[in-house]
C-alpha cells in the first residue's frame, strides 16, 4: 500500500481526520469539525518541561516538613503539617479518605511530575532510557485525578468555616504549596505531548488512500488515544497501534453501558451523601452533626454567601447536574435525529472539567479534622457521609471518563448518511 509523508490525526473527541499545518512555538492546531486542540507547540519544549517540573517537586518537597496552618482557640494552639490530614483520618478509621487525600494530592501528581521530568530528560541528553513508551501513555491517564488545586481551594473554604471561632495562620508549607500547585498546573498544562512522541517513537507513515475531511470510522482507522497514530482496525473494530503498541478500539467498549452503571451507583450514592452527617462538631461538650445542606446552611447564617455559593454548587448541583448531563447524552445517542451535536459535545466537555471540583467538601472535611483538635472544648470529626460523597465524586468522574464523545458525532453522521440517501433516491426517481 502507498504510503504518505502528510501528518494527519484524527480528532479523539469527533473523529474526523484533519491534516496537521506547520505550526510555529506558542501556536496550537485544532480540529475544525468541533474545535478540540489537536496539537500544540511550546518554545524550547525539553527546558520548558525540566524547569517546571523540577520547580513544582522542589516546592512540593518544602510543603512537607513544615507547618502548614496554625489554629488558636482559646489559649490553646494547634499546628497541622500537610501529611497530618491523612494521618488523622487514618486515626479516625477513614483509611478511605485518607487514601483520596494521598493519591490525589501528592502521590499522583508526584509520579506525574517525575515522568515528565524522566521522558524530557531522556531526550535532553540522547539517551532512550527503559520504558519511555509505556511512561509517556501513562501521562494522560494521571491528569484527571491529580486534585492539588482543588485541596488549596479546600483549604480557604475551611479556614472561612473557622475563622470567626479561631485565629488562623499560614505557616511556610502553606505558601510552599500554593508554588507547587501554580508549578504543577503549569506543567500539565504545556506539556507538548505530539513533540514528546515524536522524539520518542517515530510515526508510521499514513496510507495515501487516508483522506481528511472524512472521519476515520468510515475510513476503518482509528486515533490512538495514547499517542495520536492512526492505525487500520479490524473487522471487530480493534487493532494495536503500531508506535506506542496501545490496544485500540473503534469506540470505547460498551462506553453507553459502562456510563449508565456509573451514574445509577452515583444517584444510589448520592442519597446517604446528602442524608448523613460529613462531619460531628464538638464545642464545649455539645455535639453537632453536619451534613453538606446543613454546612451550606451555617455559612449563609454567618453572611458568607460567597462560600455557602461555592459549597452549594459544587457538591449539591453539580453531582447532579453531571448525572442528569450524562444520562441526556447517553441516551441521545440513540436518538435518529441529533441536534447540533456541538452543543452536545460542549455540553460534555463542561461535565468532564467540572467533576473533580466537587472534591472540595471532601477536602475541607480532611483539613477540619486534622487541624481542630482541642478535645471537648472544640474538635471536629469525619463523618460517614464524607465517604458516600467522595465516592460519588469518583463514580461521575468515571462516568465521563466511560463515555466516548465521538458516539455524538456517529449520530449525526448517520443522520447526515440517511439525508444524502433519501436525496439520491428523489434524484433517481
């Protein structure tokens, strides 16, 4: 078969193929069906990523050790370190949380940043260390979970909870993490993932037969998700792409299922979350369960409508509302006759990038518990609805994740298939 030099790639959110222009550092591609970017470049790419993850690591490592927030109530002081909301929760029997907490605020941003660090490394001195390509499919697959800037939000919504019962304090871990933060969304955001494979693996040639403008489904191709190579599929709609040797599928397998289990286990989940206490307040030997409505509550008594808004709208409307998004698209997808399947596609795209942010009820149970230990004159406990609301977190972000955007546009291009059909059939007769 003929091969082309032409780079081409097919768009992973609609899947129509486009060729790749020359594009200059600081300037991005993007796919002109639905607008997702394709490519980007950044200006001196190897430096660019080795500055900023060595930064966000050394920032993370000074965010340990120290103290990280101080609390006075009373004439009595207590100091929390950022590895002692972990800590405690274990003590409290909430290993679940408390495996949340690590995974998302430090490990998984840690493994992240030293694979960045690990791949650009490998081609700043011209040496293909062991596992560069299984690394870099990894890197896509941290990014949804890494939930360090939703924490340091966490962290401001706790202290406004406090602030009027006690004198607060930011120690030097506290602005040692808000750099780690700013430095590990800046390397996630930049990362040059096309220029990464290209000096990492090299990529195939296409088939000359492969044209753009027409989506790889009717082309029987498919993107890989991994490293961007199209790749043939066999007649089950599968295939191993041929760079970075990632098993391939035309369309995520049983995407519609696997997205309607998820969200049914988000709605069971979601009534105790509501229902029981996140956390027992204890102040003076009174005991006070709170759940999430009733923080809400609390916080407009006090005059802080800004906070009980964001509280409200994170972890009440937008479970909800990711359920109610989902189950709409997954069962558009069946319907014959789509609407503006952009809108749709825009409609998803909210939903995924909204999701973790419901986290934050979570995390300000984390840094409440941790730091507000003062016995009978003033302590605060986890909950068990913290662990059905986390849970709920992780099953619509999961769910999203499931779902596969380019079914959306499969819809449309069917409806499109039959007009043209019912058009030359008019023509004929």
């Amino acid at each position: 078969m003929a091969k082309s030099n032409v780079q081409l790639r097919a768009c992973s959110e609609c899947d129509l193929i486009s060729e790749l222009p020359e594009i200059s550092p600081g300037e991005a591609a993007h796919c002109p069906r639905c607008d997702h970017t394709l490519i980007t470049r950044q200006r001196q790419p190897v430096h660019h990523a080795l500055a900023l993850s060595i930064s966000a690591l050394i920032a993370l490592m000074m965010s340990l050790p120290f103290p990280f927030i101080f609390f006075e109530a009373n004439g009595n002081r207590e100091t929390m370190a950022l590895p002692d909301a972990a800590v405690t929760l274990l003590e409290q029997h909430y290993g679940f949380i408390a495996v949340i907490f690590w995974m998302a605020i430090l490990l998984l941003p840690t493994l992240f940043l030293l694979m960045v660090f690990y791949l650009h490394l490998s081609i700043a001195i011209n040496k293909p260390f062991p596992w560069r390509i299984l690394i870099a499919r990894s890197l896509s697959r941290l990014q949804p979970w890494m939930m360090a800037d939703v924490f340091l939000i966490g962290v401001l919504v706790s202290m406004v909870k406090i602030i009027s019962l006690a004198s607060i304090g930011f120690g030097w871990s506290f602005w040692a993490f808000c750099g780690y933060v700013i430095l590990l969304l800046k390397t996630s955001k930049d990362l040059d993932g096309d220029w990464l494979w290209r000096h990492i693996a090299d990529e195939a040639q296409t088939p000359e037969t492969l044209r753009a403008g027409h989506t790889a489904l009717s082309q029987r191709m498919t993107g890989c998700h991994a490293c961007g190579q199209i790749n043939a599929i066999d007649e089950h709609g599968r295939g191993l792409c041929s760079r970075c040797h990632e098993h391939l599928h035309v369309r995520q397998r049983y995407s519609v299922q696997a997205t309607i289990a998820l969200l049914v286990t988000s709605a069971i989940l979601y009534i105790p979350a509501m229902a029981l206490p996140i956390m027992t307040i204890v102040s003076l030997g009174d005991t006070s369960p709170q759940t999430i409505i009733g923080g809400v509550l609390i916080l407009m008594e006090t005059g802080d409508y800004p906070v009980a808004l964001v509280i409200f709208v994170a972890s009440v409307v937008v479970p909800i509302a990711k359920v109610m998004a989902l189950a709409w698209l997954c069962w558009k997808t069946h319907q014959p006759h789509p609407w503006r399947p952009e809108v749709r596609l825009r409609l998803y795209r909210m939903t995924e990038f909204i999701g973790r942010w419901s986290m934050i009820d979570v995390f300000v149970v984390a840094v409440l518990v941790s730091l507000v230990r003062l016995g009978n004159l003033m302590s605060i406990y986890p909950g068990p609805g913290v662990i059905a609301f986390a849970a709920v977190v992780i099953m619509t972000m999961l769910a999203a994740i499931s779902f596969d955007p380019r079914l959306i546009w499969d819809a449309a291009d069917n409806q499109q298939e039959d007009s043209d059909e019912r058009v030359n059939a008019q023509g004929s007769a």
